[in-house]
C-alpha cells in the first residue's frame, strides 16, 4: 500500500468512528498532535498538584485534610495515564519532563494563579474541576484509543474533585459572614480564568480545525464553554454566590446564558510565561525534578544489585 | 530501555475480582519487578480495582503487525460452519 492508501484507510476509520490503535499507521501530523496534547494534559495533572499542595497541612479538619490528599494522589495518577499514553506514540519520558522544565511544553495556564487560602481550594475544585471534566468527558470518545482509556479512568475518578470543591465552598457560604466573603472572594479570582481554560475563542484557535476532522476533540472551545457557564449558573444560585460577570444574562431565544468578554491579552500573557505563578511552578517542578535524583539513582543500583544476587545464587546452586 | 536513563516500561495486568482474566490497564516505569508491582498498586488500584497484578517488561510483548491484519485475521472470516448457526435444524429440536 502506498501512504495515500494508508491515509484513506485511516480517514475511513475515522469516519467509522473506529479507535486508532498506537502501532496503526496514522499521519505524522496526528501523531505529533496527540503527543503534544497528551503531553500538555499530563503536564496540567502534574503541576495541578502544586496549588493544592500547600492546603495539605492547612486543612481545617482531618476529613477535608484525607480527600485533598486523595484528590492530589489522583492527579499524580492522572499524569502517569496521560504520561503512558503518551508513549504508546514512541515520546520518551525523561524527554517530556526536559520539555516541562525547559519551557518548551505549556500546561494549563490555570495553575500559573496562586492559591490564597482555603477557600481557593472549594473554587478550584468546583469551577477548575470543572471546567477539566467538560473539557476531558468527550475526550473519552476521541479517537486514539489509549487516550480515550485513559480519560474513561481519569473522568470516573475525577467526579469527587468537583463534589468536594463544591462541598467545601457550601460549608463556607453556610458558615459566617466572613467565611461567605472569602468564598465570594476566591469565586471573583477564579471564575474568569477557569472560562480561559477552554481555550482561545474558535476564530483564534490554531490547533482546533486539525483535531475536529481527526476526531480528537468533538466539540469547539466557545461550545465548552457555553456548557461550563450553562451549569455553573445554576450550581452559583445554590452557593448564593455571585459569579463576577455583571453581562451574565439568560437569554431566552438561545436557551443559554450569554456572557461578558473574556480578557485575551491576561490569557495570552500567562500563556507566554507572565503569569502571577508561572516561574515558581516550572522551580518547583524542575527542583523536585532534580532532587529526586539520588532517590531515582539509588532504586536503579539497589536493583542491579538485586539481579546480580540472584544470578550469584543460581550459579552457586 | 531507551537511550535515556530512564527506568525500564513495563505493562500493567490486573484482575479485577475472582474468576476473571487479568486485563491490560496501561504501563509505567519501574527499576524491577517488585518496584512495579507496588507502583501499579498505587497507581491503578487507588479504588480497589484489583485483587491480583500481573508486570511484565514492555520489550518482551510481541505483538501482530497490524498492517497485515487482513492477511491474518481474514482467513476465519469464510468459516461460518465453524458457528452453530450454521446448521439448519428442525424447531422441533430444543436445546442444542
């Protein structure tokens, strides 16, 4: 077969709605497509785990304590899926850490805000969580079966983190004055780029067209977004909170909430690297990175030591 | 091993519950063995998704070509005798 029979029958597959498979011949664009995508996604699980670290120690109760340590293990998790996945495609681990410490690989742009106290972890896990799981839900259908796995996995797990966020922000809104403000206070910070991580608007968005005819994304950026305000309304109305967008409005022709303009040039700025947090996470990440290294060194001799034992024994035997 | 130092790849198994195959879940990375068994725990059985894992090196899977898929799978596609619905018998005849 030539490469354009190749391709025909891949678009065929395709259009059968049928999985790609890692070791089916595929084009060198969809190829490098997934890897950086799935790459960006593992990248987004790992950092994610950053913000919420430091709540670990600052939980105001044992129970509140044990689920975000499960939900940051989760995440740990979720990166190693996305990490494996990856793979299937021929990337080389050690070379996708390179790519996230050198700058070279982007994450979620959401991780570059800081956390600035308890409330923030009730915003990340309701509008952040969130926005993941309608982001990552028809990822479960794409089209390269070991990142559809993976997402089936990561959807299934990820339905507590927005639960608890939730919960979380509900026990303050029920609490003091004071407490309701700070889950007012953390909404207002969070709100706006939890809409920016569906991405630029479909006009502006270079990678969209490319990944809608490969079916590894099903639905465009504005239409994720549209759902994500959609249910966020609502949920908002629950809390009796506030969502800080004073053109939010139903409108009653399109069945949807319309909403105000989202600030690209703030986007685009964390995107390229000025955001509040960008340089202490990419640090933090490339220390642990670097200080884990006599530990990764150490398991490597520990069990060449261990082979060559068991060689010994069985020649004395 | 690839021409990294990272550690070697290695698939993951798991049996769900008694009386059912182990199924692949995915891979990771892991020094030995005994480092990937205890890594697949934590990450593919933080819900009690398993009671047994089975490891094994990545470099040791052979797999079929999927380019000659049709030259391997097709011939079985022709041998519908080899289904009971093949065989024409009388209604009268239950449970066979």
């Amino acid at each position: 077969m030539t490469t354009l029979d190749f391709e025909t029958q891949f678009f065929a597959r395709i259009n059968k709605d049928e999985k790609i498979e890692p070791k089916d011949w595929m084009p060198e664009k969809y190829r490098k497509t997934l890897i950086r995508q799935m790459a960006q996604h593992a990248h987004s699980e790992i950092v994610g785990m950053l913000p919420e670290a430091n709540y670990i120690s600052r939980a105001p109760s044992l129970k509140r304590k044990a689920a975000l340590l499960a939900k940051i293990q989760d995440e740990a998790g979720h990166g190693l899926y996305l990490y494996c996945a990856a793979e299937t495609l021929g990337a080389e681990r050690d070379n996708l850490m390179d790519e996230l410490h050198t700058g070279k690989a982007k994450y979620s742009s959401i991780f570059n805000y800081p956390t600035l106290n308890w409330a923030d972890m009730g915003a990340i896990g309701w509008l952040v969580d969130g926005a993941a799981i309608l982001n990552q839900v028809p990822l479960c259908k794409c089209s390269f079966g070991p990142y559809a796995r993976a997402m089936v996995r990561v959807c299934k797990e990820e339905s507590f983190h927005q639960r608890q966020g939730f919960e979380i922000l509900l026990a303050l809104c029920n609490g003091t004055v004071e407490q309701k403000q700070m889950a007012q206070d953390s909404i207002n910070r969070w709100w706006w780029p939890s809409m920016m991580m569906f991405g630029p608007s479909d006009s502006e968005s270079t990678n969209s067209e490319y990944s809608m005819k490969t079916k590894i994304k099903r639905f465009s950026n504005d239409e994720l977004r549209q759902r994500f305000v959609d249910a966020s309304k609502p949920q908002a109305d629950i809390l009796g909170l506030t969502l800080p967008d004073p053109l939010l409005k139903y409108n009653e022709a399109t069945k949807h909430w319309d909403y105000g303009q989202i600030d690209w040039d703030e986007f685009n700025n964390v995107v390229q690297g000025n955001g509040p947090c960008n340089k202490i996470r990419v640090k933090a990440r490339k220390d642990a990175w670097d200080n884990g290294k006599w530990v990764r060194d150490a398991a490597t001799a520990y069990s060449e030591k261990q082979r060559q034992r068991k060689l010994e024994t069985k020649q004395l035997a | 091993m690839s021409s990294t130092n990272s550690w070697p790849l290695w698939e993951v198994f798991i049996r769900s519950k008694r009386g059912l195959n182990h199924k692949h879940v995915g891979s990771l990375h892991a020094t030995d063995a005994e480092m990937a068994i205890e890594n697949a725990r934590d990450v593919y059985t933080r819900r009690q998704e398993g009671i047994s894992i089975w490891v094994v090196e990545s470099v040791n899977i052979s797999a079929s070509d999927p380019k000659i898929m049709d030259a391997m799978f097709d011939p079985a596609a022709d041998k519908i005798y080899r289904h009971p619905t093949f065989y024409d018998l009388p209604d009268a005849l239950k449970h066979m």
